[in-house]
C-alpha cells in the first residue's frame, strides 16, 4: 500500500544488480498457459531516454486530444514523458491477434512484480501510458531493440525517488457479492 507513481527523481543510477531483481521479478509473475510472452528492452542512456521522450511527445498530440493542462507542458523541452528517470523498462510482446489480450495482462501482471520489487529496493516507479503511442513509429523502437514483429506494452520508469506523494483515500467498488 505504500507504493506511489514517482515522476521525480535523484540523480542517480540504478545499479545493475537492483536491475536484475527488477527484471527477476518480471519474469516471475504469471503467464496464461505459462507462455511467459513478456520481453524486457533495459534503456539506461539519457541521451536514448531523452529522445523517445521527444518523440512520444510528438506522437500524443496527434493521437488523442490533450487536456489543458498538458498541452502547454508537450510544447516545452520539458520532460514530461519519462521525468528525468534513469531507468526506463520497456515490456514487448510478440503480436499476436488471437492472444493479444492474454498478451497484454501478462505483461501488466509482470509490470507490477517489477513495481513491487522497485518498491521493495527503495526505487520508485511509474507506468508510461502516454508512450506506448511509440507503437506508431517502427523505427523509434527498431532503434532500441524491440523488432516491428512486437508491440510496446508497458513503458516503465524506475529511480531513487526525490518525493513521495500522499495517497488518495481508495475504495473497493464491489459490484455483487454472491455466497
């Protein structure tokens, strides 16, 4: 319960043996039929960060309409994307129309082993929606590894956290409980 989304970090690396838990950790949650269908793409370079950074920024706008606030922050050389994280995690699959969905949960469900690990470790993280839209542009992601026959999934950032926000009160939305 204490885990948080960080979107601000120290600067400082994540060392390759806490990396290797992160991963560790991914490989181990559960699969559908224990296809295991996740693949792991470790991006440590800021440069490389930074640019898919911008180039989700230029993906987004013309996908989805922003909301206000955000408009002004995707026109700024601000990152606002990846946060200055030093670590970014991309999970892919292979594409695969009759197993997509299972696909797609497996990898939220390796996601979260991560998470809880980083969480574990000290680090802090948060799940990069907005740049999965880098699924739009083959050569951004042949670029790092993941081959066009494969579909971003689940974009992560991880570092030392530099602030912890306060939690919002959750509660359980329980549709039906059958005895």
């Amino acid at each position: 319960m204490g885990r948080r989304s960080i979107r601000k970090f120290e600067d400082k690396t994540v060392p390759k043996v806490v990396i290797d838990k992160l991963l560790e950790a991914g490989v181990w949650a559960p699969s559908g039929m224990n296809s295991q269908p996740c693949h792991f793409t470790v991006i440590e370079n800021r440069e490389i960060i930074n640019k898919l950074a911008r180039r989700t920024k230029e993906l987004v706008p013309k996908n989805m309409p922003l909301p206000e606030s955000l408009q002004a922050a995707f026109k700024s050389d601000k990152d606002v994307v990846f946060y200055g994280a030093p670590l970014l995690i991309l999970i892919s699959t292979k594409k695969n129309e009759d197993l997509r969905t299972l696909n797609l949960l497996d990898c939220g469900l390796a996601a979260q082993n991560m998470f809880l690990a980083a969480y574990q470790a000290g680090l802090g993280s948060c799940f990069i929606g907005f740049a999965a839209f880098l699924n739009q542009d083959p050569k951004a992601l042949a670029e790092v590894g993941i081959p066009e026959d494969h579909e971003l999934v689940a974009p992560l950032i991880f570092g030392y956290p530099n602030e912890t926000p306060v939690s919002e009160p959750r509660e359980v939305k329980l549709l039906k409980w059958i005895k």
